[in-house]
C-alpha cells in the first residue's frame, strides 16, 4: 500500500514577512491566496524548508530570513501514512540545522530524503524550452528521492570532473596525477549515468500517459534520456585521454554526465522547435506528473506537491485537468494563487477537504 | 565589559573544531568558577603538549618526544606488530579509527594529506619518497590502503597503487562505501572491522 505524506501543522517564524504564523493544514488541498507580494510564497518556502531544509528560492539560507532578524524556525507535524513526526529546520548565522522529534538526522540529505516534496512554480516553465542544464538538474532530483545514494553519483561525479578540470587548466595535460582523476571521471560518470538512467526510466511512461490528458490526446510525447559518453569505461577513459587538450581549454570535459539531456519529442520533432506555448506547459505539467508517480513507487510514500501562483501560468481548463490528476493520485496539495475567486469555481479540484487561507502582509486568516 | 584576558580566552576557544563563542565562554566561567587547580592543570598540559609530543618519524603517528632522539610512536616500536604488514592512511584520525577495531596486526604510514587539484594539493606534497625508504628499508611485503573511500581518498590510494607497482609488493584496497560522507573517523570499530576485513586484493 502507498502511504501518503502530510503536512498537518505549520508554525513559521521569521521567514521573510511571516513574523509568527501557525496553521492548522490538515486538508487534501490548502489554498493561500493574496496579492503578490503578500507572502503566500513565503508559505510555500516554509514548507519546502520543512521538508529539505533548503528553500527554492535563494541558494543561501541568510536570504530566507526577516530582515533585520538573525533566526528563523520553520516546525511542522507531519503524517508519513499513519506515522506522525515533528520536523523542525532552524536558519541561524548562515546555517542550517534539522532535526526529527528532536533528533539529529545523520545527514542534511538524509533529512531531506525522508520528506519528499514535488513543487511547481513559474521558475520551472522554461523547463522544456530552455538549456538542457535545468531537465539535468530536473533528473537529478528525481534521482535524489528514487536512489539510495541520493546525490552521492552527481558529487562524487562532479568533484572528479572540476578536479580533472583544475589539473589541466594549472598543471598540463601531462600533469603526473591526470590518470587517477580521469579513470575517477568515468567511473563516477558511469554511475551517474546509470543513475540518470534509473531515474528517467521511473519517469518517462508516467509522463508521456499524463501528456495525453493535458495536451490533445492524439499528440505522442516521448521523453528519452540521452546520455554523451559511452557506457563501457575503457571506451570513455580513451575518449577522454584523447580530449586533454581540447578540453583544458573549454572548460570541461567534451563527453560526460554534464553534457547530458532529457530529450523531448511531440511526434517525433523535437518539442524544443515545435512545441506551441502551451503544448510546453502541458508537457511541463506532464513532467511533474512523472515525478509524482516515479517518488511514489521507488518509495511507497506520495509526495507533498506544492504548486506556487500556477492560475496565472495556466489556464482554467489545463488547471482542472491537472487537479483531476492530483486528486486522483491523493497527494496533499499546497497552492498559491492571486485570484480567490477561482477557489469556488472547482479550478482547485472539488476537494471533500479543503482550507482557504488568505495572506495579507504577512498575516494569514483562514476564509 | 568582559576584561580583556577572558575575552582573549574566549576567542582561543572558539577556534577548537565544534566549539562556537556561547560554548567557550561557558568553558571559561567554568573554569573562573570551579575548583583553581583544574585551569591550572590544563594550562600545564597545554603548555607540556606541545613540548612533549610530536610526530613518530617513521609513520607519523603522535609520539613521545625523547630528549635528542627522532620520536617514535608505541606502535613503531610494538615488536608483536608484524613487520612486514603497512597499512597506509590519510590523517592520524583514521590510524585511530584502525587501532579501535583491534584487526590491524601490522603497522602503518601517515600520509598527512590527499590529493586535491582543488585545493592545490599535488604528488610533491604527498611524503611518497619517505614511504618507498620505509617499504624498501624494512622489508614490507604487503601494502593496505586505507585513504577514506573520498573521491580525494580513492584518487590518492589510485596514485599510490602505480606509483609503488614496480616495487612488486601485495596491495589491497579497504572495501569502500563503509562510513557515509567518506569520513573513517566516525566509523564505529565494526563498520571500520568490517572495511579492513573485506579489503580487495589489487592486480598488479
Ligand atoms: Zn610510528
């Protein structure tokens, strides 16, 4: 049986304009509404650093506190099936701290694996269209909650790769140490890609099916993992030792993990070139689904999906379709939005459980 | 407000490894506080540290200075330890994360450091030349390499492994992925046991 993840209490101190907010969330959906500005994504960045210990918004954890205060306390309840635990994530002097039931964790990232959180804002819709690096890092955090390891391949992968990198740059291609890093290089990539491999395999059916209830349903997306080096290490190693030249120069390596793609295709053409604006949407959504059902069975635990100010991005019959998705998949869904009056429309799925809060300045009140 | 030779204490506290300022100036009242012989103690063996202990000359291990001899460490001089078993590791740390298992029966070579492009570090820094005299010089027969299962320590123990092949010794790798975050100083005797005991043979 898959087991639900659940937020069922939040109390934030100092994260931007939340001062001191508690809420009771202990609904299927939990729609914050206000005007922009008012600190409803403040709500979702509380949540989300609940749950990783890291915010989606700013790298660093100093941004994410009131100004002119020096710590911020994100606490919450959470129900993992029938299991409750208190989580607690603490921002002071640029570091973070999180603990369960008030114990350590043995690792930030092993916090973070423990709660997944699937999250959807404006800042993801280039997802499709743009560089290949954001469906990269897309893959990789699929892969941090479906894999064991977690990131393990992706950092041993890139501190061998920036090491290699360094040598060349500093100390020539002839450098005594070259041949240690480089067969490090492919070993950590060969791992990484496997990684990768596992990831958008857990991924891609899940997509290309929800793809067809959010676009027309006779258009194919097909998703594929494209991998730049080969996959036996002699043939990458020799690749590699023949590419020291060139590659000191570029910058990095010609082949490798960090040259990889997610490739898309709407009916066989690359959706980069022919997807309209709103088949990238679709597509984008279709994406998220994926990451949804791929957390789902390598973990047995549904993850939390928060969804930031998406009635602008969307609109109302792509809205309701993805709802009609969410609210079969029973995962708990966080939303923001800046028109409340969509709320009684059924946009937000006809949820038998709902809480409406709205934010003004800060200061939320339940409606 | 606090005088000026209780704040100087705080700061030197405050650069211990996991002590922040709220910490050391408790340590501080603590000691002002508690019975006078105890910061008096302290400050002796602080002072007497330094003066006394150093590193074993011949693995770098902490040692016992002896008036004008090289030091050398208790395991140096452990004639039960077979002397033809080396086990070669990154930091002291890691030779006492070894030594708590009880398993190692042979003795070992401190490298003080790993290879990191990153951090500037490169093959001239590594005590390389010191390590071929003490395998040449004492008849070592068998190699283990016990750098932390790092990218820096894999890399390192990599090196090491080409760079000591021709001197036609048994080389064996610790069995790696054992302590999470690569650091063998946290590892406990069993995990460590385990490592040491599940070493892969390295072709030559
Ligand atoms: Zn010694």
């Amino acid at each position: 049986m898959v087991r639900r993840l659940s937020v069922e209490q939040l109390s934030v101190t100092n994260i931007r304009n939340l001062r001191s907010v508690t809420l009771n969330t202990s609904a299927d959906v939990v729609v914050f509404a206000g005007r922009n500005g008012s600190g409803k994504t403040s709500l979702l960045e509380a949540l989300y650093l609940l749950c990783t210990s890291k915010s989606f918004r700013a790298p660093r954890p100093a941004e994410s506190i009131t100004h002119g205060q020096t710590e911020a306390v994100v606490r919450g309840r959470l129900l993992d099936g029938t299991v409750g635990r208190e989580q607690r994530v603490l921002l002071r002097d640029g570091v973070r701290s999180a603990r369960f039931d008030d114990k350590r964790p043995p690792s930030l990232a092993a916090y973070a694996q423990a709660s997944p959180v699937v999250i959807f804002h404006p800042g993801d819709l280039p997802l499709t269209m743009g560089p290949a690096q954001g469906r990269r890092q897309f893959l990789d955090r699929v892969a941090f909650y479906t894999t064991p390891n977690g990131t393990k391949a992706l950092d041993d992968y890139t501190r061998a790769h920036r090491a290699r990198q360094k040598l060349l740059e500093t100390r020539g291609v002839d450098a005594p140490d070259i041949d240690p890093w480089e067969a490090l290089v492919a070993r950590h990539g060969l791992e990484l890609m496997q990684t990768r491999q596992h990831a958008a395999a857990a991924l891609i059916d899940a997509t290309e099916h929800a793809f067809t209830q959010f676009a027309a349903p006779q258009l194919v997306l097909r998703g594929r993992y494209v991998p730049t080096a080969p996959d036996d290490e002699d043939s990458y190693l020799t690749m590699l030792q023949n590419s020291r030249v060139g590659d000191s120069h570029r910058g990095s390596a010609c082949i490798g993990p960090h040259r990889d793609d997610l490739e898309l295709t709407l009916d066989g053409q690359p959706l980069r070139q022919v997807g309209s604006q709103g088949q990238h949407r679709a597509a984008v959504l279709a994406l998220k689904n994926g990451e949804i059902t791929a957390i789902e069975r390598a973990r047995g635990t549904k993850p939390i999906l928060l969804l930031d100010d998406v009635s602008s991005e969307l609109d109302a019959e792509r809205l309701r379709a993805f709802f009609s998705f969410v609210q079969r998949e029973q995962v708990q869904v966080f939303l923001t939005t800046t028109r409340p009056e969509w709320i009684e429309t059924g946009a937000f799925g006809e949820a038998s459980s709902r809480h409406n809060f709205e934010v003004d300045h800060g200061v939320i009140t339940r409606i | 407000m606090l005088p000026d030779r209780v704040r100087t204490l705080i700061q030197l506290l405050s650069r211990l490894p996991g002590v922040g300022e709220k910490t050391a100036q408790r340590y501080v009242l603590f000691m002002l506080t508690t019975d006078s012989d105890y910061g008096a103690q302290m400050g002796q063996e602080l002072i007497a540290l330094r003066e006394n202990i150093g590193h074993c000359s011949l693995c770098g291990n902490l040692a016992e200075r002896g008036g004008s001899d090289e030091p050398i460490c208790s395991i140096c001089t452990d004639h039960k330890r077979d002397p033809h078993l080396l086990c070669v590791v990154a930091r002291v740390q890691d030779l006492m994360a070894i030594e708590r298992t009880g398993a190692m029966r042979g003795r070992y070579f401190v490298l003080g450091k790993l290879l990191s492009p990153l951090e500037g570090v490169h093959p001239e820094e590594l005590p390389i030349e010191r390590l071929k005299d003490r395998i040449a010089s004492q008849n070592i027969t068998e190699i283990i390499l016990a750098t932390p299962p790092s990218v820096d320590g894999e890399a390192t123990a990599l090196y090491l492994r080409r760079e000591l092949a021709p001197m036609g010794i048994t080389m064996s790798r610790i069995a790696s992925g054992v302590p999470h975050g690569g650091e063998l100083e946290y590892a406990d005797p069993i995990t460590m046991g385990r490592a040491l005991a599940g070493r892969q043979r390295l072709s030559r």
